[in-house]
C-alpha cells in the first residue's frame, strides 16, 4: 500500500521531472515503502523483542536475555536505504525532500 501511494504520487506529480533511469529508482524505492510496512506489520502483530537463552560455558541455560527481532534491524535498514535514495533525489530536484518521505508510510 506504501509504495502504491508512493508510485502513484511521483507519476502524478512529478512525471516530467524523472530522467530516463529514474522509473527503475522509483519501483525500487515503491518496492521499499512496501517491504518497510511488512515489517511494521509483522512487528504490530508479533511484539519486537525476543528472550533468547544465556549459556554457561558448558552448554546449560543461565539465564535469558532481551534482544530486538530481526524484523526491527530489516526495518531500519530498509529506513535507512530509503532515506539515502530521497536524499539524493531531493538533491537533484526530482522528488520530495527525504523529510517528507513519511507521508507515503500511513
């Protein structure tokens, strides 16, 4: 749903802005919003954090211990590489500045 409400803004906006390479950088970055709300989604439904056992040297359970879901560091990486792509993108004027980019996630 992200990325739909991503790719049908920038076609309907900003299509003459976009060089010849750029339809491929919006499916990605499309792609993205969509991959950062599964993992939201998942997070929503599952909590995330995990206990995970402690083990002695030897091999017995001491312990437990909180750690973040896998789903949280995919989350803020995907974040991450779709932030960089707007940056660049608002740097050459032909998307909305990466401040913006949280309006397409509703």
């Amino acid at each position: 749903m992200a990325g739909k409400r991503f790719w049908d803004d920038i076609w309907r906006n900003h299509p003459l802005d976009l060089e010849p390479h750029d339809p491929a950088l919006v499916a990605m970055a499309a792609a993205t919003f969509d991959e950062c709300e599964r993992y939201r989604s998942h997070m929503m439904a599952h909590g995330d954090i995990l206990t995970e056992p402690m083990f002695s040297a030897s091999g017995k359970v001491v312990g437990s211990k909180q750690v973040p879901k896998p789903a949280v560091r995919m989350l803020r990486e995907a974040e991450k590489q779709l932030e960089r792509w707007l940056i660049a993108s608002a740097s050459r004027r032909r998307l909305a500045p990466a401040s913006s980019w949280h309006r397409w996630r509703r």
